[in-house]
C-alpha cells in the first residue's frame, strides 16, 4: 500500500529551548546506554515473555527533531512469526500512521493521530514502561509516538515506538529510546525488526 506523502502547514513554535515541544532526559552517555538491549518481561499464564526490547541509538539533534516533528508513517519488512520459519515471512499492511500515544492506559491502537504545528502540545515523552532498571530511566507517566499496523490475517502486527529523547551531559550527544518489533496479538510474542530495514516517510511543508 503506498500512501500519498501529506503536506503540512508551516508553522512558528516556542520550544523548551531544546528544539523540542518536551524536556530532554538527561544522563551520563554511559548510564544512557545501559538501556540499550533491556529486555521488559511479563509473565503469561506463569511463564516468563519479552513483551518490549529497548535500543538506544545515537542520532544527531536534527534527525531527533525530525522524528518528533515530522514523522509520518514507517513501513515495515516481512518478518518471522512465532515460528522462525523464514521460509514463511509475516507481511503487514503499511505503511502505518505514525501517532502520539497520549497514556500509558491508552493502548496503542487508540493512540491519537497529530500533525506537526499539533505536537507543540504534547505531553511529556517519557519512558514509563521498563521494569527492573535503574536511572535514566524515567517513570513520570507520559505519552510515546508510535507506529502500528492492523494486526494480519494470522494474527501478528508490527510496531514502532519511540520512548525517549536523551541527552548525555557529558558527551553532549543525543540518542532516541525506541522499540521495534513484529508481535502477537495479545503481545505473548515479541521479535526484534532491525532498525534499518524500517522505513521512514516525512511530512513536507507548503
């Protein structure tokens, strides 16, 4: 499915002296990274499952800005289901709309669509969903920006999400916190898709 590129309306916005409509989180580069490969399990029916995996990855701040302002939708490949028969790839129908996440009680799928001059106001991007680790993580309830297909006809969706927008105090680097995963439909199943075969599609202004 190919979707026709929208064109946004220019627009002057007052940010938080960062370039963004949020307050950065801020940390040592060590600390930061740490999070990279975190692992959020929850248990179903008594076993042990990897609903989330985190992944750090350095961006510089133009590329961070672009991902919170202008990020339209993210296509995604064919991946392995639940079992790892590549011959027998899942394909999702995307792209899909990239959208703000207003809570963590909303769910994904009820996730409200923003266009850019509307994400002035959002809330605060946080990351309050890790468990079982330490700063930075940040557990002030906020919203997160993401990406989700329908789920398919054998039950699988693919998802995208950013969590966070890092700062290192010490490096003056910037990073984003995202997920990125094909995943059952009740999320008892969750497989890495690699950040380079995703593919990203921008707004475009008059």
């Amino acid at each position: 499915m190919t979707i026709q590129m929208p064109i946004a309306t220019k627009f002057n916005a007052i940010a938080r002296g960062n370039g963004f409509p949020f307050c950065l989180i801020q940390n040592t580069d060590a600390n930061i990274n740490t999070l990279n490969g975190h692992q959020d399990i929850n248990q179903f029916f008594g076993v042990d499952k990897v609903v989330e995996v985190f992944r750090i990855r350095e961006v510089p701040i133009i590329e961070a800005m672009k991902f919170i302002w202008n990020l339209y939708s993210v296509s995604f490949p064919a991946a392995d289901g639940d079992t790892g028969d590549p011959t027998n790839p899942q394909t999702f129908d995307s792209p899909a709309i990239f959208k703000y996440n207003t809570g963590v009680t909303d769910g994904y799928i009820n996730a409200i669509a923003y266009v850019p001059y509307q994400r002035v106001c959002n809330e605060v991007l946080g990351f309050p969903v890790p468990r079982d680790v330490g700063p930075p993580r940040d557990d002030t309830p906020g919203g997160w920006f993401v990406a989700q297909t329908a789920t398919n006809g054998n039950g699988y969706s693919a998802q995208f999400a950013i969590r966070s927008i890092y700062y290192a105090t010490d490096t003056k680097k910037y990073y984003i916190a995202f997920t990125s995963s094909v995943r059952g439909d009740d999320d008892s199943f969750v497989r890495e898709i690699p950040f380079d075969s995703l593919t990203f599609d921008y707004y475009t202004y008059a």
